[in-house]
C-alpha cells in the first residue's frame, strides 16, 4: 500500500531523471567491470592455496565497514560534499522512494534509485588497491589479488541483495536462503520508525547482531537463516514497526 505522498515523491522523483538514463546500461556496466576486475584478478594468481583463507577477515571487515556506512554516513548528515550527497540520496531520497508500505519498483528506469552510481565500484576498487599493494609486498602477490577479488565481489553481493529487496514479490526471493533473510531485514529498516538505528546490513546481517542494533532477539546463525520470520522481533521494536506501518492513514492502492 503506497501512501499519496511516497507516490508524489516517486513521480517527482522520476521526472528528474535524465531522459539518456538506461536502468540495464546502467547495471550491465557495473557487473561487467566487476567481473571483469575479478576474472583479471584470478587470471594473474599463480597456485594460490592458503592465501584463499584472506577472504574471510576481508569479509568480516567488508561486512562490518558495510553497516558503518549505513549507519554514520547514509543515515548521519556529514556536512562534506561528498559525503553530505551520500547522506541525501540515501535518507533524503531512497527512504522516501522507498517505505515498508511500498517496497518495490515497477520499471527499469527506477534502477537509478536502487544502485549506485557507477563511480561507486571504482572508488572502492581505487581504495582497495593500496591495501592489496602492501599486502602482495608483505605477503605475496596472490594476497592482494585475493583481496581486490574478495572487494569487488562484497561489492556485487550488495547490490544484487539490494536489488533483490526491491523487486515485487516471487518465488525466488521468498525461498533463496539469505536473499530472502536480508529481504525482511532491509523491508524493516525502511520503516521510519527504525530506519535511523537498526538492522544497517545490507548483505549478511552478522554486524547487526554483533553490534545488537538489529530488531531480532536471536543467535547468529538465526539471523543469517531467519527468512521472512517475524516471530523474534525485539518486544521494544514490534510496536514500533506496527505503528509505522499503518500510521498513516491517506493509503491508496
């Protein structure tokens, strides 16, 4: 149910955009330079065994710098240009495009308000490779190809699960295990009621329950698993999420 104002804000929204904007360029050109990066990355290792284990504190990290960003950049005004644009598309824009009444998108073209821009992947690729430099002069050079792999691909991970949060209902993300964990987890954040502190993971919420700001009374392997379950919401968040998603009483179909 879209409330008359989310719907507003989404044609305004809409408007704006450039008529030479192309949802599957846009998305073609991402994947593409991302499996690009990660195939070139692979081809240049030679009998990488041991190193492979490099991915997991470089996902944890990831995971972790994941839900920081979330939370003290997209959701916190940070008065610096590019940081003060993050915080506007993000809580300004994409929470008003998006609310737990209306999740989802229509169109190709909404692919704009779902992804990020396309410097988004270079920019993180260019922070990565100091690192991946320091760690194949350390290490040895499959350290830092591994690491730029593990990078880039956290990176994918995000903006398929993402995606997958804001495409209309279906057989896929209902099952998929995880995809449809992070479908609930991210649906809950976007109501306004917890948007500003809870459940700030994108992929895997394991930083949300490490650092207990997700809504789930639950282990971590019930979080990563949980699905569409709403049976362990924190007493504190349930009526909050309640009031939030019916507050509003203008609703239109």
């Amino acid at each position: 149910m879209m409330t008359e104002r989310q719907r507003r804000f989404r044609e305004e929204y809409q408007a704006q955009i450039s008529p030479w904007y192309n949802g599957l360029v846009h998305i073609g050109v991402m994947y593409g330079v991302g499996l690009t990066a990660i195939a070139w990355c692979v081809s240049r290792m030679q009998d990488a065994t041991w190193e492979w284990l490099l991915v997991i504190p470089v996902f944890a990290f990831s995971n972790w710098f994941e839900w920081w960003i979330h939370k003290y950049v997209m959701h916190r005004l940070v008065d610096v240009f590019a940081l003060r644009a993050i915080y506007d598309r993000h809580t300004r824009q994409h929470h008003q495009y998006f609310t737990n009444n209306e999740m989802t998108v229509d169109s190709t073209r909404e692919f704009r308000i779902i992804f990020f821009p396309w410097r988004a992947l270079t920019t993180f690729m260019a922070f990565g490779v100091p690192f991946a430099l320091a760690l194949g002069w350390a290490i040895n050079p499959n350290a830092g190809y591994i690491l730029m792999v593990t990078i880039v691909g956290q990176y994918l991970i995000y903006e398929t699960f993402h995606y997958c949060c804001h495409v209309h209902e279906n057989w896929f993300v209902r099952n998929m295990p995880f995809v449809n964990t992070i479908r609930r987890h991210h649906t809950a954040h976007h109501n306004q009621g917890l948007m500003m502190e809870r459940n700030m993971n994108l992929t895997f919420p394991i930083a949300d329950w490490f650092m207990r700001t997700s809504d789930l009374d639950r282990g971590l392997l019930g979080h990563i698993f949980n699905g569409y379950s709403e049976e362990h919401l924190k007493p504190e968040v349930r009526a909050s999420v309640e009031r939030f998603r019916e507050r509003e009483p203008h609703q239109v179909a």
